[in-house]
C-alpha cells in the first residue's frame, strides 16, 4: 500500500489515522536502525516530540507528504502557526487527527 494513496475519501478518524501513520513512516524511514515498522505503535495519543522524536525537519516532511495527500484542503503550517511553542512540543498525533478531519469535513462542506 502506498501511504500517500488515500484509505478512503471519507473523512473519519480511522482512515485519516491510517494515512498519517503511512506519512510517519516514511518520515521515520531514515531512522530505520532506530525504528522498525512493526515495532513502532502510532496512535492517538502518540506524540510527535517525546515518543516520536521528531525534529522541525521531520515536521516540514510531514507537512509536504499531507499536502501531497490531501492538497488544499489541510493547511498543516497554518494549523502549527496557532500554536504556542508547548502546545507544539506536545502535539500528538490525535490532534493532527482532528485537525485533518476537521478540514476534510469542512471543505466537503464547501
């Protein structure tokens, strides 16, 4: 399966959780001694910082491979700009979650 290739159109939680743990992935691919597909858990609750060590490099991937996925319909840097620095370092992957399905929605609704 290619993780940038859509689950589903729908705008659900668990479809969009399965594409971004896809773009995680990929993301995580050069730390691949560090991180093995199997071994990784990306859920809710997991966090970009402290459980996925991710660096802002890693976040400017991610923000390509999101709009790669999903175009103009989900602005990942706007979504960051309204957050403060701690807010940011605790990010999890849930609130990217809701963010994204939040945006589908909203642009189905035209």
């Amino acid at each position: 399966m290619n993780p940038i290739q859509p689950t589903s159109e729908r705008a659900d939680e668990e479809a969009v959780l399965a594409d971004i743990r896809g773009m995680l992935l990929i993301v995580l691919e050069e730390y691949d001694e560090e991180y093995g597909e199997e071994d990784l858990e990306i859920g809710m609750t997991t966090t970009f910082n402290r459980d996925l060590e991710l660096e802002s490099i890693d976040l400017v991937t991610l923000a390509g491979l999101l709009d790669q996925r999903y175009a103009d319909r989900v602005n990942f840097a706007e979504f960051l700009a309204g957050m403060d620095f701690d807010e940011i370092i605790e990010l999890t992957v849930g609130r990217l979650v809701e963010h994204v399905v939040q945006s589908l929605k909203a642009a189905e609704a035209g």
